[in-house]
C-alpha cells in the first residue's frame, strides 16, 4: 500500500457557471491531491511529464477501467452459486466501446508502446516495477531511464491522437 503525500493544486472550479460570472473566466479553486495513487501522478508533481501528458494517462485509465480490464480476476468454478443469484452481463455497451477504443489504441502505440502505457497508466504500476515485469528481473538504472523515456513519448502519441496537443514539424 502506497503511503500518502499531499500536495496543493491549481484546478478549475467544478461548481464554476459563467452566468454567475463578473470577470469571464474560469475560476480556479486550491485543492490537496494525493501524488502517491499513482505513478503517473508522482512523474506529473516531479515535472516528469507535462499537463496534457497527465490527462492523456488519465483518459487511458479511464478507458482501461470502464472497459472492465482493472483487477481482473479469473472465474472460480469451485465457488457455490447461490439460489436465485443471476450471473453479471459481462459484456454491456459501455465495455464493449471502450475496448474498441483500446483496440484502436493498441495499434496507434504498438507492441512496445500500448503494454507500458497500460501497466503504468491502466494497472498503475510504477516504471521500476513496469520494468521489472516486462524484463523478468530488476532493471538498471539506464532501463529505467528508457522505459520512462518510452512512457512520455507514448503520452505524447495519445495526446496528440487526443486533440491535447499539435504535431511539430
């Protein structure tokens, strides 16, 4: 279990109605966010990865956890089923949009890309035990510097297959 480190952020305010507005704008409130849930959210307060690349990681959790893939767990056929009981729609609409939406996902990021992008973001590993997964033992220091690497260049395709960013060049 992750400890929990507090932080104060800037963010709009959720309960802002511009028809109640004098000045326009959105306004911002000050709120304490909790930068250990994730590893994601520790690399964003460190200035790892930018603001866009943050909601890019958020959006593909997001997708990652409506389309039913967070916390997985195999059926135990073992397990007595109770009178009454009916099994769960495993497959609503909602699910299924959301793995086409991995679908299309996993072929914009490719084989190496889409796997790191979803143990970090989606299972919210940190890099060094991404690593360690995908390595199959202890990564060194310049694995570690790759992997993170790897990480932020793949935001940065998700935030511009998201509108969140332009392309240079």
């Amino acid at each position: 279990m992750r400890k929990t480190e507090l932080v104060e952020r800037e963010v709009a305010d959720p309960g802002f109605d511009p028809a109640y507005s004098t000045s326009g704008k959105v306004e911002t409130v000050t709120v304490l966010v909790n930068v250990r849930e994730s590893s994601v959210a520790q690399m964003h307060a460190r200035g790892q990865i930018d603001d866009a690349q943050k909601v890019a990681a958020d959006r593909l959790r997001a997708v990652f956890e409506r389309a039913g893939l967070s916390g997985v767990k195999a059926m135990d056929p073992t397990r007595e089923r109770v009178d009454g009981s009916r099994t769960r729609d495993s497959m609503t609409d909602t699910r299924l949009d959301a793995a086409r939406e991995l679908s299309v996902l996993a072929r914009e990021l490719g084989k190496i890309g889409f796997p790191v992008c979803v143990l970090i973001c989606g299972d919210r590993l940190s890099v060094r035990e991404m690593a360690q997964r995908m390595l199959g033992r202890p990564a060194n220091k310049r694995e570690l510097s790759y992997y993170g690497r790897l990480l932020r260049d793949h935001l940065d395709i998700l935030c511009f297959h998201w509108g969140y960013k332009e392309a240079r060049g």
